[in-house]
C-alpha cells in the first residue's frame, strides 16, 4: 500500500518524501534525516529540494520566545546579502509574493488616504519598494520594522527605512497609520502570547478606518508539507516537530547552519487572534504556493492565507465586534 508523502514547509513542492518510520540504516540511506526528541529517535525527510534551495526540518525544542526570535534574527542576518536571490531561484514563491504584492496596491490604492504604511518583517525592503513603485504618484511612505541588522542595512540603501522593534524610537504613535503590512512575516512570531503581543501594538499604530493585511501558512493547505501535522491520526506525529501544532524549525542545508522558526496557522487561529484585537476581518482568501502558486482566491484548503482587516472607526463599533456592552 503507498503511503501518503511530505512536501517541504513552506516551499510546497512536488516532490513527495517519505513519510517517518522508524528509524533504521535503510531509511537513513534512503535519504531520511534521524532526529531525536524526548521520546526518542525518529525520521523525518532530510533535504527536501526546491530549484537550488533545500531545507530540513528538525524538532522544535522547548525554549523561551527570546532564544526563538534571537535564533530568527541569526538565520535572516545569514540569509540577507542572496535573500533576494531566491525570487529568481524558486519561481513558485516569486509568483506568489508578486500575487500578494499585487493585491496590497490595489487595497492600498482603494483606500481614501494612504501616505504612512507600516510593515513588520519587512526585510530587504524590496517589495516595500516595489508596492510604491507600482503606486506611483499616490505611493505612501513605507516605514518597515526590521529586527535583522543585514536585512535592515539592505532596506536602507533602497530608501526603505526600518525601526528594529516596535518599542524602539521612532515608533509610530497611536492612531497615525494609514495600513499596516506583515507580508511573509508574522510566521516567525515565536508563540501564542508574541503573536498577541505585537498585533496589538500593530492595531495601536493603525488609525481608525485603516487596512491591515497579512499572510500566514495553513496548516490545512493539502499542498503543504505541514498539513500532515494536522492530523496525528494519518499515522505522522506533531511532536515530530513541536509542542505546539503547526510549529516547524528549519534550516537551509545548502549554505548556512543557522537555524529558523515558522508557524503554520488554521483558520480559526489566525482570525480569533485578529478578531481579538478588535480588528474586523473583510477578506480572506486563499492564495496558491505549493500548487498554482500566485493564483488569487484558491480554496481555503488549497493555498496560504491572505486576510485584510480593519480598524473600526469608533471605539463603540471595537467593542460590538468584541461582544463588549459600554457601560
Ligand atoms: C521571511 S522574511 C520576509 C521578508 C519580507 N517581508 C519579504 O516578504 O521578503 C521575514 C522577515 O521578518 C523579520 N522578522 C522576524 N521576526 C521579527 C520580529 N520579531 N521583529 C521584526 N522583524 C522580524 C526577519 O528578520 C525577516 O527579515
């Protein structure tokens, strides 16, 4: 009987790899990675490839959110002098960053007044850039927030400029931006608690009235790798690769030994963490990456999640959206 095969997080590639038995000198020659947690050794498919970009995927320790975004902040650092080369070297991912990018300049431009824009984990500031760009004479002031020092220095020479943190100084004030931006980015939140954190302050900087639009991977997305982690009943384990469902540390095989973290989120999740907020969700679509990559409005179970918010005008429409009764 076949089994059912892994495609790569992230990447969602053809490619089918073996899923995990236990571990042996056959499996480790037919090109398995043996990894050990607390419950022992396993196998998990080693250097899954795409074009010339290949990853393994490893067991997420049990360590607290600083070494996590630390350890993020090495791996982009490594990555950031060839970070852009990757739109040429995987086609699937520029198809789809450039679908994204498509649709942030036209909510963008629908929307009344855009002059100040903020986008967390926003790199190299390329597509900071190119959303300007494409909005030419109406583009707004991007201001990214950028933890990574080399990814940071990269953006600056673009004209793209960063704040490291949300706390650092020249941190929006409450109420002055028009949109925010997290594109490819809010994956890397290490936990519940950080994600909570920071889209709050997020909502905090937005004005009333104002856009923000993410995009997150899916745990449910058939294409994925990772949707084999959502059902521990098809014979995979989600301790394989986290304590918490949907957690993936990863590292590039090929150049560096740095390693990363990424979070893959269901539907639920991402939208009560955003209704939460007070934000009201107006669109989510499902955007195509492991298969027809960049295709808009894919099913729900076939693609990323792309999901545009806004932030009522009125605290009393905030507190109908939470439930709350003003007294
Ligand atoms: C996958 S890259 C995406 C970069 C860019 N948005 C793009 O699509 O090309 C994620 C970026 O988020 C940044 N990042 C991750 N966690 C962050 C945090 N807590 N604060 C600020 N930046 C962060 C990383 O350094 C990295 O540059």
């Amino acid at each position: 009987m076949s089994q059912p095969g892994w495609t790569e997080p992230g990447m969602g590639n053809q490619i089918a790899c073996p899923p995990p038995v236990p571990p042996s000198a056959k499996a480790r020659h037919a090109g398995q990675l043996r990894v050990k947690d607390s419950e022992g050794c396993h196998t998990m498919p080693a250097h899954p490839r795409h074009g010339h970009v290949s990853y393994e995927y490893l067991p997420m320790p049990q360590v607290g959110d600083q070494m996590v975004v630390d350890m993020c902040t090495s791996y982009f650092d490594a990555e950031a002098p060839a970070y852009d080369d990757l739109d040429s070297s995987v086609e699937r991912r520029r198809d789809y960053l450039g679908a994204i990018d498509g649709y942030v300049v036209r909510r963008l431009s629908a929307l009344g007044q855009c002059r100040s824009v903020l986008s967390f984990g926003s790199g190299t500031g390329r597509r900071e850039q190119r959303i300007t760009t494409m909005m030419s004479d109406h583009g707004p002031t991007i201001v990214g927030v950028e933890r990574s020092p080399n990814m940071a220095a990269i953006s600056a020479r673009r004209g793209i400029q960063t704040i490291s943190s949300l706390e650092a100084a020249g941190s929006p004030e409450a109420n002055s931006m028009d949109a925010v931006l997290c594109l490819y980015s809010f994956i890397h939140l290490p936990s519940p608690a950080s994600r909570r954190g920071t889209l709050s302050k997020l909502v905090d900087a937005l004005r009333p009235g104002g856009l923000l639009i993410l995009d997150v991977f899916n745990l449910h997305d058939t294409s994925e790798w990772t949707s084999k982690l959502a059902d521990g009943g098809r014979g995979n384990r989600p301790d394989l690769v986290g304590e918490r469902r949907g957690d993936v540390l990863y590292r590039r095989t090929d150049r560096t030994a740095n390693l990363s973290y990424m979070h893959y989120f269901t539907i639920g999740e991402i939208s009560s963490l955003l209704e939460d907020t007070g934000l009201v969700i107006t669109d989510l679509i499902g955007v195509g990456h492991g298969a027809e990559p960049g295709r808009i409005g894919v099913p729900l179970d076939k693609g990323c999640l792309l999901l545009a918010c806004t932030k009522p005008q009125h605290q009393a429409s905030v507190n109908a959206s939470l439930g709350q009764t003003t007294g």
